[in-house]
DNA sequence: TCTCCTATCATACGAACGTATGAATGAATC
DNA sequence: GATTCATTCATACGTTCGTATGATAGGAGA
C-alpha cells in the first residue's frame, strides 16, 4: 500500500506497473492480483485510504468549538496538516480532477462532505454577521480549498533552488493560506475577531 | 497535435498511447515518430503550443491599461479565457505539478512569465495604496493564479448532474474568481474602486 | 505427525507499448 | 514523361505491461 500510494501519485495510474509498485514493496509480482485482485482494485483501495482520514478530519472540525470563522481557518488548517501528513495525496485529487472522468466514488464522497461542512459554515457566518455575503457556497467553498492544495502542491514546485519560493517555510505557507481566505471572506468590520 | 493535447490531457503521459493519438488523428502509427521523432518530443511540442499562448497573453495584460486593480482583473480574467479557449490546458498545467518532477522548460518559463508579471503588479498596488500590504508576492500570486485554474478544473468536475456546481455557469464563476481575489487584495476603505 | 490453508514465489501468456524499416504514394521540378 | 523528395503506409522488433498458474513454504488445528 505504502509503494503503491507513492507510486501512483508520483507516475500516475498508468505509470505506475504492478512490477514497479511490488519490487519497492520487496513484495512478490503476484502480490497485488492474490491481494487486491487487481490493479485497479489497488488504487481504488490506495484513494480511498488516502481520502478516509481527510473526510474524518473534516468532520470533526466542523463539529468543533469556535465561531465560523475560528471553524474556517480551522478547515484550512486542518487541510494542510493533512496534506503535510500525506505527501501524496494532493497528487491524487488532482489526478483525479484532471483525468476529467466520473470521479470514483471515495473521492465523490469526500467532496460532498467537504463541501457540506463548508457550506454550513458559511451559512452560520453569514448569519452571525461575521461573514461577507456569500454569493455561491459551492463556488466559494472551492475558492477557499483551492488555496491549501495549490499552495502545498506549487509550493513544493517552486521552492526549489532557483523557484520564488525558495526558502519559503511550511509555516510561512499556512499562515499565508489563513490571512488569504480570511481576508476574502471576513466582512469589514469585523477584522479584530 | 490537436489530437495529442486531448488525449495528453485527459490521458496522461503514459496513458495516452501513439497508437490511440494517431488513430483518433487518423494519421499513421508512424507519424509522430516521423514528424516529431519520439512520443516525449511530441508531448514537449504539445506543452509549448499549449502555454505559449498563455505566456502572451500575461504579458499583454500586463502592458496594459488601468491601475493595479484593474490590471489584477484583467489577469484572472485572462487566464479565464485562455483556460476557456483551451478546454485541455488546465489538465496540463497540473499533471505537470502533480509529478513532482522538474518542470520541463516551458513550463519553467511560463511559471517565471506569471508570477514575474504578477509580482509587478502587486508592487505597484501596494505603492498606490489600493492594495492591503502583501507579505510575500509569490504566495499571493499562487494564490490568485489557483482561482481560475481550480475553479475551471474542479467546476467541471462539480458541474455535473447531481454536483452541486450544477448549472453555474461560466460567467459566474468567473465573476465569483474576480471578485473573490479582488476582496483579499484590496485595501479596505477602497473597495469602490 | 499429518492436514489445511493462507501467502509467497518463479514463471508463462497474450496484449499493447514505442520505435524502426522499407515499400508505396503523389505532387513538384526539370 | 522522368526524377526527386517529403509523406504516408503496412508491418515487424523487442520490451513491458497486467494477469494467470502451479509449485513451494510454513504456521495453526486436529
């Protein structure tokens, strides 16, 4: 599982083959079809452990203490956490998202419970006043994920030797998600809370 | 090539093979290996005529009109209708970053090309006072440059039947990634810019 | 000790892969 | 009309792919 998981979100589904997945494993080549059944059976089983956690996460933020607000930058941070717990994964929603087919069926169930907590915590902000108006919940539930996956995945692209973010630190990233999304979302006025 | 960057794109490297590109371009198997000499070639040709347009566009708003707000919009709008006109690109764009590899020239380039020109305009915003202080240009621009990519790649993927980005259309979620943006950016006490 | 039973192993199979090769084609040049 | 030359075409090569198969191993239960 562990081989798998780095593979497949390193070379992608296909460039992933059995053999390279086992040999790293130090695992025999027949390994995945007795265990797993097949490859494909393999990765629905690596996605769906690598999504299980982050649905959990998400959940037990939501019904966490604090404010909307407190509750957002909760999420956000929660995300990066995952993502900074899982190197892979954020590989693999993309892989997902950019293969452009029906998603399988543990990542449609992800995004629906992301984008459900997140909906409700809009909805609770706005009420409370804490909250800009929210035009579109979906569109802005992805406005705000989209930072801690695109700045872990790119941040990682540009912190090389010679990429803008070089020396950038993890820390510096999160902090930057947090006060972005807070930012865009928290209604003037209430930027002490 | 036209065949190549969708099937690239909604492939992968590896999954799309010559055989299936040069079928669905009713060419010859032999035609790729003939006209560009090898299958990564091919892919390197399509990367370049998929980005350089984009790196033309960025630079042609950033020589344009307007103050820094204006010119902000003008760049998340750009990257809009280029993503828009090019149904494949995004796809690229992340497969690139999913691999985690070095990025391959124009990839490198266009990178430098965005947040070069982004970089600018924050800096003059912040001169102008139209913009908050940014602490880091380069986060900030990863920051808006992941509001048209994630919200054309995963509205696509929410648009569907029962996804909950169902019947949103194109313009409002364009408006929705510009006014989001503009909202974490501008200095408060602004917004009737 | 013998019997299961689960797991690992080496190996084999057909299919699909990227690439190479030489013949056919057909418009341009003389 | 003959020649040239850039393409297209069918086909073949060796490799690697996912999967299947039968032998082997080794601890648990009788």
């Amino acid at each position: 599982m562990r081989s798998a998981r780095r593979l497949f979100a390193r070379h992608g589904y296909e460039g992933a083959s059995i053999r390279a997945i086992t040999t790293d494993a130090e695992a025999n080549l027949g390994a995945v079809t007795y265990h797993y059944g097949s490859k494909e059976a393999l990765y629905h089983a690596v996605v769906e452990a690598v999504l299980e956690p982050l649905r959990r996460r998400v959940a037990a933020v939501s019904a966490g203490p604090g404010n909307a607000l407190d509750r957002l930058e909760a999420m956000v941070r929660a995300f990066f956490e995952q993502l900074r717990e899982n190197p892979d994964q954020p590989q693999f929603m993309l892989q997902q998202v950019a293969a452009g087919n029906d998603p399988i069926p543990p990542v449609r169930a992800t995004i629906r419970t992301v984008m459900g907590e997140l909906a409700r915590i809009f909805a609770e902000g706005e009420r409370e006043g804490l909250f800009r108006p929210i035009e579109n919940a979906a569109l802005t539930g992805v406005s705000v994920i989209a930072q801690p996956i695109q700045l872990i995945l790119v941040g990682r692209l540009l912190g090389g030797e010679a990429g803008p973010l070089h020396g950038v630190s993890d820390v510096e990233i999160e902090e930057h998600a947090v006060r972005f999304v807070r930012t865009a979302l928290i209604r003037p006025g209430e930027e002490g809370r």
